[in-house]
C-alpha cells in the first residue's frame, strides 16, 4: 500500500521540472501529468491477473498509449472511446481482450462499431444482449450485474441499487443467460462496479455478490471483473484502501469457483481514477484578488470548463501557490475563494456539495502568479466544455524528465468548427 505524499500549500515543481517554467511554456490552464506516478500506480495493482483502465477518467491517447505499453487493458463506453483505444494502438483480437465495450446501451454507432470489429461487449442491459445476439450470434459476450447495493463518494456516483440506471438487475441474471443462449451468445465473464470513489467496506461486498453470481452461470465463465471504484487520498489525511486486503478477498473467492468450475478464473480489476489522479496537476494563473465584504477571493482563468468536479459534486481537490513573484518564497496563509473565470456563480473550485462556498487556508498570492489544483488527473481535463466559448485546455505529459504536449489547446476556429449561419 502506497504512503501519502503530505500536501503542501506551495509548489514550484512537478514531477522535477518547474511549474512556472512549464506554466509559460504551454500556458494556462494547462493539465500537466506525471507519467512515472501512473506506472507506480499500474505496479499497486500487479496482483491482480489483469488490470483494465476505465479510459473515461483521462483518455488522451497519450495516456492511453502509455497504459497500452504496460501491459493494461482497457474499458471504452462509448464509440468514440473504442475508437480512441483503436488510435493508441489497441488491438481487437485477444484473450482476455484488450478492448472492452461497457455500457448500458448501443447507439447506432456503437452497435455498428462492436459488429463490424468484433470488439468484446460487457452487456448492461437485456436490450444490449438481444440487439447484439441478432446481429451478431455465436458470440463471447460478458455481463454487467448491479447487485442490488451501491457506493460512490457522492450519490452521482453511486452505481448500483435499484435507483441505478447501471448494469443488468442480478435477479434478471436467469432471464438475460436463457436470452444469451438464445442468441447462442456465450457468457465467458461477469463484472461488477459499485460505485466510483467508494470504500474498502462496500468494495469488499462485492466479491459475495459476485461468488453468488457466478455460481448462477456456471462454468462458461473464464474471467471475473471487479470493476473499479478505487479511492484516492484527496485530502490530507486520507489514505489508500488496503490492495493487499483487497486482493485477497477476490482471490479468495476466485479460488473457491476454480474449484468449483474445475478451470482457472482471470481476475480483472478496472479502476480509472486510482490510475491517473495523483498524476494530473491543473496549472491556473491567479488573475484577480478580490474582497467581497468577508471574503478574499482568488480568480482563476481556469473554472468549471476545466474541472468541473467541484460544481458537480462539492468535489475537494488540494491546491497550492506557485510562489513565483516578488513576495518570495516565505508566505503568510489566509483564507480564501478560490474560483474561476465564468459568467456563473458556480464557478466556485472551494465549495461543497449542494455549493455551499467554502474557504481554503492557501499561501498570500499576488495577481499573476499561479495556483496548482492537484489530484486532477482522473475526471478533469476529460469533462471540460466550451462554456462561455471557452477553449479546451492544453495537456502535457512528462515522460522520462521532459514534458510533452499531448495536446493543444484549442483555438476559437477548432470551437466554431461546424457551425454555420443559414443563407437567406
Ligand atoms: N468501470 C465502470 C463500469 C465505471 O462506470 C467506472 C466509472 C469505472 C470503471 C471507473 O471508476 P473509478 O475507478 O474511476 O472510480 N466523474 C466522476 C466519476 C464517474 C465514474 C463513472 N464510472 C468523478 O469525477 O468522481
């Protein structure tokens, strides 16, 4: 189990280069990753047979490229996304295989796409196996329980239970098998996500769930998947759940159906955050101090078009100033609203769930100088928007000491792209 690094309230450097050099050299807001963090990740969860990134938390394809060279596999949910493993170098073809479509639907595309390419289904739905079994029979496919419980660190991520749109019920297991066979789709695996941001407590719960699924099925099945769900240490004090305890308890459970099915079981695990948060930093530049009555408030040019986990979920990120200016490196702490750019009160990256505005103890800062929002990796960059027709941001990988752009920040022409006036 990894220790915490401690958080500290001023930061010059990420991943060994300077951040007001990297800062000037890509601009701001700029998402910076630390590649060397992401492969430390990946090496926690060797144990595991097989490990698939849920490419929905940072699915740039550099990193996707990266995940790709060490050996992870990966989770698309969408056309698009299939199409992005596909780009990063991911083949089709391969057991376990490398690209998994999980969803609770096909769209046109989708359905066109998985057919057409032979990519591996999750199927979360009866809908899914029906509308795959008529196009495409004789099929592998794996399925998607909701067990009937779920977890999440907000209740916009709570993924099972009945108020979940998320995977097939488990007790409509019996009817989706009989309509696989029907189809004379086989059923080689089961997989389980409870929830994203969750606990020890209710992950642990799932292996029983799943044991109980798995004997329903029976012996077709090669692979089990304990989704993801993973949490990280957001704040200070806050530590990693234990993989190892974690670990054993799925591999405890793994045993007893190898036993019971006489044939090895693969066991995946498919976590997204627990992969890239640590390893994404937000570079913003402070472009207004400002009071309003009790208030000191730091303004951003990056808002909730950069991150928008605040907004949605009263999500709590550290930060740190980049003590950059003439006030030196030594800085008195106050606390502050730190929000951002846009035409909307919400805009706020200190607040709480329900935007409740809160204060944040950071370091005096002047005008210009910058402020790193951290653990940014997971959920940032991939749910930016253009609000206020702003541009995305700028992403820079930093591999092996040096910082590549992996992406450009996007231009006013790339935002107006597409759009057009009707001719009279
Ligand atoms: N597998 C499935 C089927 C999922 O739906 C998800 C996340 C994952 C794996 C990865 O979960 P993770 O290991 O990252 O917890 N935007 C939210 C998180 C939404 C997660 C959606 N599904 C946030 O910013 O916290």
């Amino acid at each position: 189990m990894p220790t915490p690094i401690p958080f500290s309230p001023l930061r010059t450097e990420i991943a060994g280069l300077s951040v007001e050099q990297l800062a000037r050299q890509f601009g701001t807001p700029v998402y910076v990753y630390d590649a060397t963090k992401i492969g430390e990740r990946i090496a926690d969860l060797r144990a595991f047979d097989k490990v698939r990134y849920a490419q929905k938390a940072c699915s740039n394809l550099a990193i996707l490229d990266l995940m790709r060279r060490q050996g992870v596999l990966v989770d698309a949910v969408s056309a698009g996304e299939i199409r992005r493993a596909m780009a990063a170098g991911y083949s089709i073809a391969g057991d376990p295989p490398p690209i998994a479509y999980t969803a609770d639907i096909f769209d046109r595309e989708s359905l066109e796409l998985v057919v057409q390419q032979g990519i591996h289904v999750n199927c979360g739905s009866p809908d899914m196996i029906d509308q795959l079994g008529r196009l495409a029979p004789g099929r592998h496919i794996t399925l998607r329980l909701n067990p009937g419980f779920g977890h999440g660190h907000s209740q916009k991520t709570n993924t099972g239970g009945e108020h979940s749109k998320h995977g097939i019920w488990h007790g409509e297991l019996a009817e989706c098998l009989r309509l696989a066979d029907h189809h004379g789709l086989g059923i080689s695996g089961l997989h389980m996500h409870i929830g994203s941001g969750t606990d020890l407590e209710h992950l642990a719960q799932v292996s029983g769930a799943m044991e109980k699924a798995a004997r329903e099925v029976g012996r077709t099945l090669t692979s089990i998947s304990a989704g993801g769900g993973l949490p990280i240490p957001y704040r200070q004090g806050e530590t990693y759940v234990d993989l190892g305890a974690y670990f054993k308890l799925w591999d405890a459970m793994r045993k007893r159906l190898e036993d019971a099915f006489g044939h090895e079981l693969i066991l995946e695990i498919e976590p997204g955050r627990y992969l890239v948060a640590e390893s994404g930093f937000l570079i913003a530049q402070i472009c207004a101090i400002k009071r309003m009555g009790n208030n000191t408030f730091y303004l951003l040019d990056a808002g909730f078009n950069n991150l928008a986990r605040p907004i949605l979920y009263g999500a709590y990120h550290p930060m740190a100033i980049v003590p950059c200016g003439a006030l030196g490196p030594k800085r008195a702490m106050h606390d502050v609203v730190v929000g951002g750019p846009l035409c909307e009160s919400g805009d706020i990256f200190t607040q709480e769930a329900g935007g409740f505005v809160c204060t944040r103890s950071l370091p005096v800062a002047e005008v210009g100088e910058y402020l790193v929002i951290e653990c940014a990796g997971a959920y940032g960059f991939v749910m930016g928007s253009n609000y206020n027709s702003k541009p995305l941001a700028a992403e820079v990988l930093i591999s092996q000491g040096q910082p590549h752009l992996i992406r450009q920040r996007q231009t006013f022409e790339d935002i107006i792209a597409g759009e057009s006036i009707p001719g009279d």
